[in-house]
C-alpha cells in the first residue's frame, strides 16, 4: 500500500514548492469560485495580466461571469474586483497574488488599509456531502497600514451570467432575507432542464449570501445604480427591483449585491465571508440502453434541501473548512515538495480543476427517498481532451489525484460506466470511450470506435488501481464477466494494434504505436490480479502467462536497433517519443517490465533535456504536441530522480513561466512555444 501511495506521489504530487506570493502570478488563470462544472469561475490572467480590478471573472470557458466588490475606505470608494469605470472609485494597488490547492489570496492596498480578498473552494473528498455541495467562499479582512483605525464597508454583487450562456434570456429574484442569513437567488424565468448553452448550465439557481447582522444590506437591480448606491454615503436600500423579469439578463444587466459595514478597522477580527453557490436538482440524466432514464441528485441533497439550509451550513462551517483546507494544503505541498519543488505549484494550480470535473450523486428510490448506497459520479469533459461523459482516457489521467484524495471517488466514477456496458444490448467487444458528450446527460452508445486496445485497457487497469487502494472488490466481483471480456480483447489485439489509436487527444496517427500496445499488456497482467482477486485462479495464471510472454515479444519489438530507446512504432526504426504508460505498470505494482527498459528510456530522455523548452514530444514525429499530464506520468516512471525533477520543471515553465493562453491550462501543448492546440483544449491534467 505505501508503494502504491508512493508512485501515486510521483505523478500527483509533483507540480510546487514555493507558494507564490508575487504582485502578478504568470499563469494562464487562477480558479476564484471553482468547486463543480458549472460553478467554474476563473480569474483570466495570461502572459500580461490585469489586476483583478480590471477584469471581469470567467467561467472556464471564457464568457464572463460577472462578480464585482468595492470597498469604501473612511468613506472613500475602492473598487478591488471587476471591471466597471461605475461608480466612479479611487484605484486600489494590488500587493499580492498566493495560490495554494484550494485557496486564491489576493492583496490590494486601499489608501490607508490592506484589504486580502480570500476565493477558497474547500477540497473533502471523503466527506462527500462537503465535496458535492456547490458552494464557494468569498472572504475578506482588512488591516490598518497605519495603526489607527480606519472605517471599511464592504460590498460585492454578481450578475445573472451565472446562471445562462445566453444572455438574451430573462431571469427572474427570489430571496430569502432572515434574522440570521441574506440569500439572494436569481434563475432563467424558464429553466430549460439538462441543457448548456457555451458550457453553462440552464437550469441552475445562483445563491449569493451573507450572514445577517447589524450593518448588513442588500439590493437587487441595474448594476449601475445598485453599485452606486452600495459606494456612495447613501449606502444600499434593501431594495429589490421588480423590474428584472421585463427584460433580458444583458438589457440592462441587474445585480445581487450585499454591502457590510465593518464600522472603525485596526485589524479585522474574523472575515466577512460570502457564500457563492450555484443549486440544481436533479444533477444528472443517466440513460442505459434500455432507454431507461434516470434522474440522479447531488449527493448533498440527501442532508440538505433549501438554500437556506445550504447556506446556513455553509457559512457557519466557514473555520472548520479553512483549517481543514490549510492543513490539505499543506499535506499536498509537503508531499510534492519530497518528490520535486516545481511539483507543489503545479497542484496549486490544478488541485481545484481537477476536483471539480465531477459531480457526485445518488438516486432515488421509488418512494421519492434517497438510495444512499447507489454512489456514481460523472465528470464533465472540459476542452476536448477526452470523448464525452466520464472520457475513459481522461479518467484514466486525473485517477491519480482521486487515488490520493480518495480512491473510493475512482470507483463512484467507473461505476456508471460498468453498469451501463454490462448489459446484453452493449455488444461492442471492448470498452466504451465514455457516455456521450452532452453532459450533463450522461447516455451509453453501443458503438463501434478506434480506441479499443486503449480503452479497455484503461478500464481494467484503473479497476484494479481501485481495488488495490481501497480493497473493495465489489465492482469487480459484480462486472467480472464484462471485464474478462475487454481483457480478452486485449489479449487478441496488443501485439498488433494496426490503425488504433491511443488516447483521444494524443494526435499520434502512425500504425502499430509501441505505448498502445504496452497498455495493453499491463491490462492483460492486471487482469491477472483481478482474476486471482475474485478467485477464478485458472483465468489469472493464464493472462500472467500471457503478459509475460507479450511484454518479451513487445521488447523485441520496441528497443530500436541501436539500443538508445524505445520506439514509439513498431518496426519504425527512426520513431521516438515518450511512451508513458510505463507508469501503469509502476503504479500497479506488476513488475512486468524490466528495469533495463526503464533504464533505457531513462537515458533516451537525458538525451533529450538539452533540446527541450517546455517538454518533450509525444512522438518526434509531431515535434509541435504534447501532454502535461502524459509529462508527468513518463516522469513517474523514470530511474533517475534529478531526470524526473527535470521534466516535471518542463511542465511547471508551461504552466508558469509561458502562459500564453488565458484561460484554465489545458494538458495539450506545444513544447517549443506552450500554445495550445485549437486554442481552447483543457481538461484535467
Ligand atoms: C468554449 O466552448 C465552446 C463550445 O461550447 C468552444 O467552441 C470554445 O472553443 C470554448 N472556449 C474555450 C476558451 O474553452
Ligand atoms: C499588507 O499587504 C502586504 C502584501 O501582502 C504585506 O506585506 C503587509 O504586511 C500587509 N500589511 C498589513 C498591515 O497587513
Ligand atoms: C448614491 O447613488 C444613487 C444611485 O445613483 C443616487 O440615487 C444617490 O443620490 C446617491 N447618493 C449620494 C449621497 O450621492
Ligand atoms: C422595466 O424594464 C423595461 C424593459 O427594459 C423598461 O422599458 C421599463 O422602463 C422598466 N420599468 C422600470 C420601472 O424601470
Ligand atoms: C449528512 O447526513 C448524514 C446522515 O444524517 C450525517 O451522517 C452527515 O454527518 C451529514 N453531513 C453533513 C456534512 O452534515
Ligand atoms: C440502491 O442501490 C443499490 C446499488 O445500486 C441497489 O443494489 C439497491 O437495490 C438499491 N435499493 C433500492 C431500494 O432500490
Ligand atoms: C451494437 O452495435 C453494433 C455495431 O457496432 C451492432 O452490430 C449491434 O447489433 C448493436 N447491438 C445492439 C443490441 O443493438
Ligand atoms: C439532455 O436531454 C434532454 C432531454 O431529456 C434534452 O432536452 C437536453 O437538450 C439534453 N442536453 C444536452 C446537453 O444535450
Ligand atoms: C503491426 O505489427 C505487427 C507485429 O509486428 C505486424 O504483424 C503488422 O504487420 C504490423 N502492422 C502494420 C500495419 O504495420
Ligand atoms: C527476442 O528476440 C531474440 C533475438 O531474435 C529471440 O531470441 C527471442 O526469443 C525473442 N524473444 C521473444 C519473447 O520473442
Ligand atoms: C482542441 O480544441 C479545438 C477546438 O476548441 C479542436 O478543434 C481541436 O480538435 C482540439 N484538439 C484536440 C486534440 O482535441
Ligand atoms: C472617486 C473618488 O472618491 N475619488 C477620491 C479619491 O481620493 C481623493 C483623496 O484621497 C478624493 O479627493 C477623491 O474624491
């Protein structure tokens, strides 16, 4: 098990060391609100950043999301977030940028204070209730640069852009104001059920709240004249306009904003801290091939049903969930800083990226309760990296940092993939790329496709990743039929995979490719282990025999003729590349490739440091492609530990130190210039 624990470390844990604390961090976008796929707020920042009161936050896919704060300073206005010249306000200085895996930290000078503007979105993969609740906090304090006291009101709003990709439609205010919470809601007047519009969600309700007390007001109406309320001495009426359904979200935009005043400041004693949320119910339409439909719920739903519960929890878990989110923190960063100090940056960036690819859900009984022991959860392909719903190659991926969160999340997620192939009406030989692509449907297709060796392959050596970190047979034990029949797929075709190619975004067409293959030989050899698992022992003697001999005939066939590396095509004398699924067979515990093979690329990839800039090539051939994910996976796999911190050092100047793009970094780049493909493509490294 600490083995196991110890590859893991290799490839999750290695992306940062120092924690960034610079005026302007050189990433392609810090996450702000960022806890599932359509709570997913970014700050865009690029090769030359705005201050963050210059910009307007995005969702990850690049349409604005509206979300501005203020404060007013001895009654003078500053705005410190977002982009609007109204009210008019004196310029804040920013300080600071630290991003840590679950918190963003930014630091503006406002006249004679500080104000640190705090975006966490806690990361609990074992609490799952915490994990799936989609709510983010927005937390600020302020200090005194001067010793006196200084008066410090505060105000922040969002717009309806939360809750639609299109603009055009009308929204429509409920609030819950109380004694203890105010809850601003906006959602489309007519919510359209499981359907996107530019990646967001149409039938969603965005939740902005604050606890209530002496000081607090609220407003809802055009942004213009609510923000000029909330800055000048007038402050916010509690007004909610009740023209907001007469038009559409962006004619003219309205506002949910909530203003605090914190009265005469040396230092503030605790935050003042908003709840950001985003509620659907139900999450996800899971659909089988019987065409039997399912509606499936946040697993949150099951202890909590108004947002005033949500909220109520929420905030007042608010020290509970930062203690336990620096303590995550620093577990990760100490973690990665054993492995290599570019590693922890690198989680800094994508620890929140990756958690909120998915949603984590349970169904209904037919009595309308919850069945809580029916856990799946689907993950939201993000940029085109993967095919669709629960992409078997992406999970494949990002299974490391579930491993090492939780790897029970590993097995709520082959979950609904298992059980919609295991059915006589799927009938493709081998495994299914995913369940479609129109998330958050999440739909199995009986079809034939090019991916086989990969995907099954992936498939049985993410389930025994599973059952080895969690000891939970049951999926195994359940799908063993379905399972033995991809390993047999694989046993006919690893050793000749012809035209097929490997995972869906690595743009490699050459025939025969040697890293395909080798997947699917692990498969076979973790087939071996799931066979003997279950106890069908004459099934498990038979593929370790069968891996042995594979991995000896693929050899022949790998080392080039000059025994500097392993091909990337077989018979292909001239290829090379990186041939990362080694790493399956480090993290698995197989040993069923030799050392000398690792040995061996260890040394082909020394050769190739002095000619790299931001990585190496998938394969030479396609000089201008690679993958950070796949970076990080050959790094795992290498002999030499200054050679493993050289490439995870590639991948941290991608990630870095050349953002060329702006928006949530994407696996897929080109090593020479960082840029990536299309422009667009991210998904969780
Ligand atoms: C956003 O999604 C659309 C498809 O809905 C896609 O065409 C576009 O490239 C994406 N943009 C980014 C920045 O990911
Ligand atoms: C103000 O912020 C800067 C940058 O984060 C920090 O160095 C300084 O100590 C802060 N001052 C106070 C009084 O908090
Ligand atoms: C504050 O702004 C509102 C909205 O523009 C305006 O009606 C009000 O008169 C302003 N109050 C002061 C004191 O300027
Ligand atoms: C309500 O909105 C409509 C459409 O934008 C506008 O014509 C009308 O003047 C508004 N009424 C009020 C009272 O603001
Ligand atoms: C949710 O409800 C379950 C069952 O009542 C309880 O054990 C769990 O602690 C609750 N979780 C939270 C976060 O309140
Ligand atoms: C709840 O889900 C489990 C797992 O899918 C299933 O075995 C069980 O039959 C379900 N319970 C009910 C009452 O449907
Ligand atoms: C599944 O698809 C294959 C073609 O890929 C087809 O031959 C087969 O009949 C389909 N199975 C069912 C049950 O529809
Ligand atoms: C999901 O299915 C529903 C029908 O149940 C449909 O209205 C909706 O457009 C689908 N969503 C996507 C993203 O395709
Ligand atoms: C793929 O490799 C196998 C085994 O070496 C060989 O028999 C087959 O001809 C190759 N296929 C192609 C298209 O090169
Ligand atoms: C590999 O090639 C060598 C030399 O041709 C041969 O002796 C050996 O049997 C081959 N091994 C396998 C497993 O095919
Ligand atoms: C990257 O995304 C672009 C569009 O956003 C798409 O055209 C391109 O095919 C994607 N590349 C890959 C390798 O998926
Ligand atoms: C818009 C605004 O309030 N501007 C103020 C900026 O600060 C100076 C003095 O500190 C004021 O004179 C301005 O009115």
């Amino acid at each position: 098990m600490v083995n196991i624990i110890n590859a893991l470390f290799l490839v999750v844990l290695a992306l940062v060391a120092q924690w960034h604390v610079h005026a302007q961090v050189l990433v392609p976008a810090w996450p702000l609100a960022v806890k599932n796929p359509y709570l997913n707020t970014w700050y865009f920042g690029g090769s030359k950043p705005a201050t963050l009161n210059n910009v307007w936050p995005n969702l990850w896919n690049g349409s604005i999301t509206g979300w501005f704060s203020g404060v007013q300073v001895d009654g003078v206005p500053y705005r410190i977030m977002g982009d609007d010249s109204v009210p008019p306000s004196n310029a804040s200085t920013q300080l600071s940028v630290q991003i840590t895996p679950t918190q963003t930290i930014v630091s503006v000078q406002t006249g004679p204070v500080n104000i640190t503007m705090n975006f966490l979105s806690p990361i609990t993969a074992t609490d799952l209730t915490r994990q799936s609740l989609p709510f983010s906090y927005f937390s600020v304090t302020a200090a005194s640069l001067d010793g006196s006291p200084h008066t410090v009101k505060v105000y922040s709003d969002i717009s309806a852009e939360w809750i639609s990709g299109d603009d055009t439609l009308i929204a429509k205010s409920t609030q819950d104001i109380e004694s203890d919470f105010v809850i601003l809601e906006t959602s489309l007047q007519t919510p359209q059920s499981f359907t996107e519009v530019n990646q967001h969600t149409q039938d969603g309700t965005s939740i902005y709240a604050l606890k209530n007390g002496a000081g607090v007001q609220y407003g809802v109406g055009v942004d213009d004249v609510v923000r000029n309320f909330a800055m000048n001495s007038t402050g916010l009426q509690d007004n909610i306009d009740q023209n907001i359904s007469a038009h559409a979200i962006n004619t003219p935009f309205d506002v949910w904003g909530i203003s605090a005043d914190l009265g005469s400041v040396t230092t503030t004693s605790s935050p003042l801290v908003y709840a950001i949320g985003l509620i659907r119910d139900p999450a996800i339409q899971f659909t089988t091939l019987s065409g039997n439909a399912q509606l499936r719920s946040s697993y949150y739903r099951m202890n909590f049903t108004t947002p005033h519960d949500m909220v109520s929890f929420f905030l007042n878990d608010f020290n509970n969930a930062m203690s336990a989110s620096k303590q995550l923190d620093s577990q990760i960063l100490n973690d990665a800083t054993k492995v290599s100090s570019s590693y922890g940056d690198l989680l800094s960036l994508v620890a929140r990226q990756a958690m909120s690819a998915i949603e984590i859900t349970v169904s209904k009984n037919a009595d309308g309760s919850f069945n809580s022991s029916d856990v799946m959860a689907f993950m939201k392909d993000m940029g085109n990296v993967g095919a669709g719903v629960n992409a078997v190659d992406v999970l494949y991926a990002a299974f490391p940092m579930y491993l090492y969160l939780n790897p029970a999340l590993g097995g709520y997620l082959l979950q609904p993939l298992l059980v919609a192939q295991d059915t006589t009406s799927y009938t493709q030989p081998y495994a299914a790329q995913g369940l479609d692509a129109n998330y958050p449907n999440a739909t199995i297709e009986n079809v034939s496709h090019n991916f086989g060796i990969e995907q099954s392959g992936n498939m049985i050596i993410m389930l025994l990743a599973h059952l080895q970190a969690t000891g939970d047979g049951s999926l195994v034990n359940q799908h063993y039929t379905l399972i033995k029949g991809w390993a047999d797929y694989v046993v006919q075709n690893s050793l000749n995979p012809g035209p097929q190619q490997a995972s869906h975004s690595d743009a490699i067409s050459a025939v025969n490719q040697t890293n395909l293959a080798l997947k699917g030989i692990i498969g076979i050899g973790a087939m071996a282990k799931i066979s003997r698992f279950v106890g069908m022992n004459s099934d498990a003697s038979s593929y370790a025999s069968t891996a042995q001999s594979y991995i000896g005939q693929w050899q022949n066939l790998t080392i080039s003729q000059d025994k500097t590396r392993l091909l990337t095509s077989f018979g292909s004398d001239s290829s090379a590349g990186l041939i990362y699924n080694l790493y399956a067979d480090k993290l698995l515990q197989l040993g069923l490739v030799p050392s000398s093979v690792y040995d061996l690329q260890t040394s082909y990839y020394i050769t190739q440091l002095a000619s790299s800039k931001l990585g190496i090539p998938l394969d030479t051939k396609n000089p201008t492609y690679t993958r950070a994910d796949w970076m990080m996976f050959a790094a795992a796999a290498v002999t030499d530990s200054s050679l493993q911190s050289s490439l995870i050092a590639l991948v941290h100047s991608y990630a870095f130190t050349a953002p060329t793009m702006n928006t949530p970094i994407s696996p897929l780049y080109d090593p020479t210039t960082g840029n990536s493909p299309g422009g667009a493509n991210r998904s969780v490294p």
